[in-house]
C-alpha cells in the first residue's frame, strides 16, 4: 500500500499534529517542529515530546518526518546566516530525537552568487558541524532544489556531491520533491521520462538513498526554474503524470503532500486524487 500524508499543522501544541493527521487519513506525515519562519524557537513544554510520542504511537501512523525551517541556508557564504543555519540544524535533530521523528528535512541553500564550488563545500561542512556530537540517530534528508538561480542540490549530481564528501553519510539522505525534479528538468510526466530520470539518480546517487518523496504538482513548466507547488494533477506535471508517478517505483516510498491552502480543493480532495491514481 502506498503510503500517503501531508505536512500538518503543529499550532497550538506539537502533539495536536497526529490528530490533525488522523482527521486526515494519512499514512505517514510531515510537521515543522518549531517556527519556520524564525531564528529563535520556543522550548518544548513540560510533557508536549511525550504526548507526541504517545499519540503517534497509538495512531499507528509510521514514518513521521521532521522540517526545518525555511529560513536556513547551509550553502551561505555569509558567516552570520551560515553559523546560525548549524546552530539551528544541529537543534532540529535534538528536537526530533526528543520527539521521536526519525528523519529531518532541510532545503540546502543558495550560494548567492560565489559559485556551486563554494556551494558544496559549505553544506559538507555545515552538515558536519550539525552531525558532530549528536548522538541520536536522526537522519538529515536534503530536499532537491528547483535550479533556480544560485541553489545548491538541484541536479542529482551534485546532491551527489555533498553525500560523498559528508563525514556521517549513513546519517544523510534525499527527500525527493516532485515539483522541484520538474522544475529542475527531470521529465516525470511519461513512463519512459520516468524512467530516465530514476535511471539518471540511481547512476548519480542510487535510488536507496531516497528516504521520502514530496509530492508536488507544478505552477510552473518543464524546466522552467520555478519552486511553485500546485494541487496534485492541477499542474504542469498532471494528472497523467501523477498516474505514472503514483505507479512506479517512487510508490514504494512515503509520500507527503505539500498542495497549496486555497478555495480551489482540500487537503481531502488532494488525498482522494492521490489514493484513486495509485490505485
């Protein structure tokens, strides 16, 4: 069965995620574990890491998986940004330990101009410092970039990259976003497109390295560079390409949906598409 979710709120307290999440019918889910729009975080109340644990456990869903805030950039060459990205990595992992989440997502960065070399080096070094000391188990999953201008990560060969030079690779993985494949002009939308870009990450990579997919329609085109989520089957990539998507390999993966919060279709409608396309 495949295994499908979304990312859920965590207002109000941590814990409230797994009821949401239930409400939802998912299989597995995603949740920020602090304010992802800021530096600074409020600690975990009194209990608040043991009621997540407890519910999660009796709601059965399984995996659950961690996000970083949006605000990081492990690939910075601005010390400033850089110091306080580890710092709030390194505290990421802390905060899903203690919660029981036993993988992280964090988008990589951008180099701001000083080159894909620099990039790199940075986020090897970045992910190091994060790693160093932990003693959790917590794996550390890079999510692809779109190829926007200045990314670090949108290809798979230089994701690639960054896992052979991290000094902890068992503890470093990918979170596969499709909008950001698609964007980055990886062809999903046919079975032999398909193909070729799974061929083109195992070469890179290897398709086990692959810890979680997020399922994303496209506002913008094939190629087009542009990190624009769209309801599933409303987008570029379709509902043919969701059709291939939802058949293939990928399938085998927990699957979690990041679609838009708008008047045009539910969270419920997205799952319904989701669930009938699989099938």
């Amino acid at each position: 069965m495949v295994k499908l979710g979304f990312h859920v709120s965590i207002s109000g307290s941590i814990d409230m995620a797994v009821e949401r999440a239930l409400e939802l019918n998912c299989d597995t889910f995603q949740i920020f574990t602090r304010n992802p729009r800021s530096w600074t975080s409020r600690e975990l109340r009194e209990g608040e890491a043991e009621a997540f644990r407890d519910k999660r456990g009796r709601s059965g869903i399984d995996p659950v998986f961690g996000h970083m805030p949006y605000i990081l950039n492990l690939a910075s060459p601005d010390e400033e940004v850089y110091g306080r990205s580890i710092d709030s990595l390194r505290s990421g992992l802390e905060r899903c330990s203690s919660l029981g989440i036993p993988m992280l997502v964090t988008h990589i960065g951008s180099h701001l101009g000083r080159g894909a070399d620099l990039g790199v080096a940075r986020v090897v070094e970045a992910l190091g410092s994060a790693l160093w000391g932990d003693d959790s188990s917590v794996v550390i999953l890079l999510e692809n970039g779109s190829g926007s201008r200045n990314k670090v990560g949108s290809s798979f060969e230089e994701l690639n990259r960054i896992l052979e030079d991290v000094a902890m690779p068992e503890r470093v993985a990918v979170c596969l976003d499709t909008c950001h494949a698609f964007a980055a002009g990886y062809e999903l939308r046919t079975y032999e497109g398909l193909e070729g870009t799974l061929e083109s990450f195992d070469a890179a990579i290897g398709l086990d390295r692959i810890g979680l997919v997020h399922l994303n329609d496209s506002v913008g085109g094939f190629g087009a560079t542009i990190d624009h989520h769209e309801h599933i089957g409303l987008g570029e990539i379709g509902l043919e390409g969701f059709g291939v998507i939802m058949t293939s390999s990928l399938a085998r993966l927990p699957m979690v949906m990041e679609t838009p919060v708008d008047g045009r279709r539910t969270d419920e409608e997205n799952m319904s598409v989701a669930r009938r396309l699989a099938s």
